[in-house]
C-alpha cells in the first residue's frame, strides 16, 4: 500500500478546529480521517504533523505569474513553487500578461504549462481585449475553457459603460464574476503613492483613496443593475469596504478581498523613497490599515488575496517614480495572517483560514479546493507549525524575483508540508520539485 499519512496533526476546516487525528491520503483523495489510525496506513509515507493545523490548501485569487512575457520576474514554474511552499494548493493567475489572456489560445497554453505545477493554476481572462478597455474579450470562449474570474487587472476599466455590457455578458456564463481593479485613472494616472501628508512631504505624486471609492460605488451600483456578481480586488480605504459593507448588507452579490500589504504596512514605509513599497492601490494610512482589519473582523471582507506581483530587480532598482508596481506574498500571505491578525485576536484561526481557503475557493469556483478535510474529497492540504518563528530573507524565497516588502521581517507560523491532490509537494518546509 501507498499514499500519506499525516500524522497527529489538529484538522481545522470549515466544521472548526477539532482535536489530533492522522489523515489517510491515497490516489489523490482522502481515505480516512481518525485518531491514530493504524489498519490500512502500511506502506504509506508518514508526514509528522505533530503540533500542526491541517487546512484545506490556500486558495489565491490574485497572482501574478508574469508568463507569458516577464519570465524574468517569475514564471509558471517559480510562481507555483512559491505557492505551494505558502501552502497554496490552487491559484488564480492574472491576465495583465504579454500577450495578454484575452484570447483562447493563450489561455489554453498557460491552462497547458500549469497543469503539471505542483499548484492548481487556474486563469482569470481579461475583460476586455489587449486589456485596453474598449471592446469586450471573447469571454464565451474563455468560460468554455473553464475561466470564471474576469478581470482588467493591472488596470481599471474605467469606462461604466463597458463595465456594464461586461456584468451582462457574465450574466449568461454560469459561475463567472467580475472582478474589478478598483481605482479611476482620471484621478489616480501619474500616481506613484497614497496622496495624503507623506506624499506631500515626500514630493511624490499621490493616487487619492477617492480613486477607489469611486469606482467602487459605481460599479455596486452596476452590479445591482445587472445582476451578476461582482468582485472587488485588493481593497485599501476605510471608505471603499464601507460602501461593500452597505451593499452587503442590502443583499448584493458582491464579494472583494484585501492584500495582506494592506493590513501591515502603511503609506510612512515610502519615506526612504525604496519601490519595494510601491504598490497600487497604494499602501495607505494607518487609519485605512485599520480599517482593514475591521473589515476582515466583521466579515465584510471575503478573502485574502496576494496580489502577488514579481518584478525583476533591476526594475526595482530604478527610482520610485519609475519603477513598476508590485510587491511578493504566497511566501508570506500566510504568516502574516496568522503573525498581524490571529495572534493579536482580531481573527480566529478558523476565521484566518476561511479567508484564505474555503471563501476564495468558493468566489472562483473550485470545488476540488477548500476542503473540508473529510473522507472522500481531493486531498489538497496545508500543513501549518502555527508556533514557528522565522525571519523572512529575500534571497532564500523560491520566487524567481525578491521585492518582498518584508525582508529581515520576524513573522510566526510556517508552512510544514503542501499536499497538492494527494502528492506531498511540500515536504518540512522544502519544495519536492
Ligand atoms: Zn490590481
């Protein structure tokens, strides 16, 4: 006999957190779940769980891979290595590449390479064609080729009119969202940080938090016309989760995420003029920061999200003005999580875990992701030491870039293994390939 066996670790799932059980993994699912299982485990390869959480895999609903184009930031390959070691079992690739997937084929060839990734890749099509925000994408072909998040990510698409013709359109696509990246260019082109008093002082053009607000209420707004569901990626203002607050709670069918930058980091990290900490939306005040966290609290917010965003280092290198925007997170999404948010008890580990497995999962329609751990499902695990203190070192992360926010940052809580259909992709911290 063959297959794993994860041993005494604690299950938490959507059911809650139960006490030490050893899970019984074999072809690809999971055979049985119990204390000390002994019977029918011969054979198998035993993964020590001992002291562990054992959580559906992570599920990212925003990663960039940067393949095609910008295989010097990231490919396939690093990116999914990278997920997995940050106990992502599936993610969900953006379309802001070049060629952009606005088209079958590119879908299908990326669909193709991520098929034998040690994550689940799945792809967000673009809204609109070249992602230029005027003609919409062949979304019917893409839905048929399995996509169901749609996005302009990268970009706003700005005009309400193609937003509009865009939410009908999913309307007849079963499952589709889309997912807006929510900031007007009218007022925030030309913008390289949040406008407030650092970018006054800094002398640094300032992208306003209105920029998100704005487009946020009109496309609640667009979202109610029409019907279907929308998406709100990588929120940062107190008065864009407001609004997603209100809505939901007159019954829209809004979902939107945050980025963990977002609730660790405020615009004051500019100050030294480093891009490592340029991002957009941009990192805002310690009041959105706040605000954030009240929002994932009060279940305003759906999920985490990475917006993981590689970038080569000469990139990075150049001065903040000019640099590209985008920071690293699989590596880090999860500690942080557990490190800024569980840890000071503004989320219960259930809580941080539903925000980066089970809801995610259930926005992009992976059903195989997001548990539960139970007899019979998909065995896509994490396997997480809560306890562990590491300090993050931008050249040991697996990513082919290194503009990690966070370096020489002390975060608890890691990773130990990556079970990823019923492989063990992850073994004590380390890639399996
Ligand atoms: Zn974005």
């Amino acid at each position: 006999m063959s297959g794993l066996l994860v041993r005494g670790g604690r299950v938490v799932d959507q059911s809650g957190a139960g006490g030490p059980v050893d899970v019984l993994v074999r072809d690809g699912h999971i055979l049985e779940v119990g204390a000390r299982l002994t019977g029918p485990t011969a054979g198998a390869t035993v993964l020590d769980a001992d002291g562990c959480v054992v959580a559906p895999g992570l599920v990212d609903l925003h990663t960039h891979l940067r393949e095609p184009g910008n295989e010097d930031a990231e490919t396939i390959e690093t990116g999914t290595r990278a997920a997995a070691l940050g106990g992502y079992t599936a993610v969900v690739a953006m379309p802001n590449t070049d060629p952009p997937l606005d088209e079958a084929a590119v879908v299908a060839s990326v669909l193709a390479r991520g098929a034998t990734a040690p994550c689940e890749v799945v792809v967000a099509g673009a809204i609109t064609k070249g992602r230029a925000g005027v003609e919409l994408a062949p979304m019917g072909e893409l839905h048929a080729l399995g996509v169901r998040l749609f996005t302009d990510d990268g970009g706003c698409v700005e005009s309400a009119a193609v937003m509009r013709h865009a939410l009908e359109y999913a309307r007849s696509l079963p499952g589709a969202v889309v997912a807006q990246h929510a900031e007007d260019p009218t007022l925030a082109t030309g913008g390289h940080m949040h406008e407030g008093a650092w970018s006054s002082r800094l002398g640094i053009p300032g992208r306003p938090a209105a920029a998100e607000a704005v487009i946020v209420a009109r496309d609640l707004m667009l979202a109610e016309l029409t019907g279907t569901p929308l998406h709100l990626l990588h929120l940062s203002t107190a008065s864009a989760l407001d609004l997603v607050r209100a809505a939901k709670a007159r019954g829209l069918a809004v979902t939107c995420e945050v980025a963990p930058h977002h609730f660790t980091l405020t615009d004051a990290a500019c100050e030294g003029f480093d891009p490592v900490f340029k991002v957009h939306p941009p990192l805002r005040t310690a009041a959105d920061v706040e605000a954030v966290r009240r929002a994932l609290a009060d279940g305003t917010v759906d999920a985490i999200a990475t917006d993981h965003a590689p970038h080569a280092p000469e990139a990075k290198e150049r001065p903040f003005e000019d640099a590209p925007p985008g920071m690293l997170g699989l590596e880090t999404a999860l500690a942080l999580t557990l490190t800024e948010l569980v840890e000071p008890g503004v989320l219960t580990i259930v809580e941080a875990l539903a925000l980066l497995s089970w809801r995610p999962a259930r926005i992009a329609g992976l059903g195989d992701h997001g548990g539960p751990v139970a007899v019979g499902r998909p065995a896509n695990l994490c396997v997480i030491d809560p306890a562990r203190r590491w300090e993050v070192d931008p050249t040991r992360l697996a990513s082919r870039a290194r503009n990690t926010p966070y370096a020489g940052r002390k975060l608890t809580g890691r990773v130990r293994h990556t079970v990823r259909a019923g492989e063990a992709v992850v073994v004590d911290g380390s890639a399996q390939r």
